[in-house]
C-alpha cells in the first residue's frame, strides 16, 4: 500500500484487524508493540484487534440464510448506531490497547425489535470504535498520523470504510489492489533495486472521507462504547473463568 513513510498509518481490514504506523524514531507504549520501519531511518508503532472480520463472518454464519453482501445492505439500511446497539468486538479476547485475553464480546442494548442488519451494523461500528481507541493511544504516546491508507478483504465494499472514517474522523485512500502481502513484497523488492512509485505501482482508488452528519452521534457512541468495558469486566472475566472449566 505504500504506507511506509513518517505519518503514514495503514489499517488491515480482515479477520483481524492491524494498526501500523510509521515514525521517524521508537516510541514505547504498554498498549502498543514497537518495531523497525520497512525504510531505513523508520520505525513502527503497531496495534492490533483479535476480531474484527471473525465478528462478521460469526453473524454471518449464525445467519443461515445470509451472505456479507445481502448483511452489508441491510446494515447500510439500520443507519448510524445500529438502532441503539452497541458492542464489544472482543470475542477471543482482545490485544491492543487493551491486552486483556479474558475480554468477551458484549452486545448492550438488545430488544425484540432488533434485526440481522442491526446487528451487523454494530459489529462494523465495533471495529471502527476500536481502531479509534488505538489511535487515540498512538497519539498520546507521540505518534502524528497525517495520512491513513486501508487495505484489505474489508475494502471491497464500502459501507465499512466510511463508518470507520465517521467514527475516527480521518480520510482513508483506497488502492487499486487490497490483497496480496505478496504484491507488497515485490514492491518492496523494486525499490530496492529501483525508482518505484507506489502511485504508478498501485494507484489509489478511492478516498474515503468522513461525513460531518454522523460526527456527533458517533462521537456520543463512542464515550458509550470506552465505558462499556470497564463496566462489563468484572462479569465477563467472571464468565471467561466458568468457559475454562
């Protein structure tokens, strides 16, 4: 994706989720794992989520009559904050900036009236309000995000990308090609070699942006989403133990 310079911030939309961004020199922070840069004079500050694709494959699958496209729509229609849910995405625990391997998914808000697309919808949001926790963290640790680049399965459609640039409030570019660590490879090969362009290599496809409408509505969601946690922990840690027996 070509977000190896000093600012850059790559999210991985998948399985899980990764956080990687690049800084001119370490940082240190127990939330978040340091590593080298892929250019030299870089390093990385990286975070990662345990689920967040898992999340949406799990409903979809719990929904036998549904695919991700038909999900996706249907999310699209259940509108900003999943018609009053909210959920915790750490169903096999949780890494960054949490570190909590006993955290357990928590869906709050429940009524009969809540549909398939709801619930979708808030396994999205889930995502968005968590790469938005990292970032607060990368942040105040000292890294400066100036440009953010997404990539992955969770690109190919669009719904997904624009809520995580609501709730976040940052643009995200979008690549012409998503997937391949290889591609990536063979890139990094050609700079080393050569005069690559990431911009000729792999153009950007499109920038999302954030949409001010949703800002102030995610923003309530989002102090909603931080307390959840702390004021669910000492009963799912409870439950995490009774699974282990």
């Amino acid at each position: 994706m070509g977000a190896q310079n000093i600012g850059d911030l790559m999210l991985m939309y998948g399985t899980t989720m990764f956080l990687i961004h690049t800084v001119p020199k370490p940082l240190t922070s127990p939330s978040l794992w340091g590593t080298v840069g892929a250019l030299p004079g870089t390093r990385n500050l990286a975070g990662g989520m345990a689920t967040s694709g898992a999340v949406a494959n799990w409903l979809k699958d719990l929904f036998a009559d549904g695919d991700h496209a038909e999900l996706t729509a249907l999310a699209a229609e259940s509108g900003v904050g999943a018609n009053g849910l909210l959920m915790l995405p750490y169903f096999s625990g949780e890494r960054t900036p949490i570190m909590d391997p006993d955290a357990r998914g928590v869906i709050a808000g429940l009524t009969l009236s809540h549909t398939r697309g709801d619930l979708y919808r808030a396994a999205l949001e889930a995502t968005g309000f968590g790469i938005r926790q990292n970032i607060e963290v990368i942040e105040a640790v000292g890294g400066d995000i100036r440009r953010v680049v997404a990539v992955g399965g969770g690109t190919q459609g669009s719904l997904w990308t624009q809520i995580v640039s609501d709730i976040t409030g940052r643009p995200q570019e979008v690549r012409t090609i998503t997937i391949g660590a290889g591609y990536g490879d063979a890139l990094l090969a050609a700079q080393l070699v050569g005069d690559a362009s990431i911009d000729d290599w792999n153009p950007v496809r499109e920038t999302v942006t954030p949409r001010a409408e949703h800002t102030g509505r995610y923003d309530e969601l989002y102090a909603l989403y931080r307390r959840l946690y702390p004021d669910t922990a000492a009963t799912v840690h409870a439950l995490a133990a009774l699974q282990e027996r």
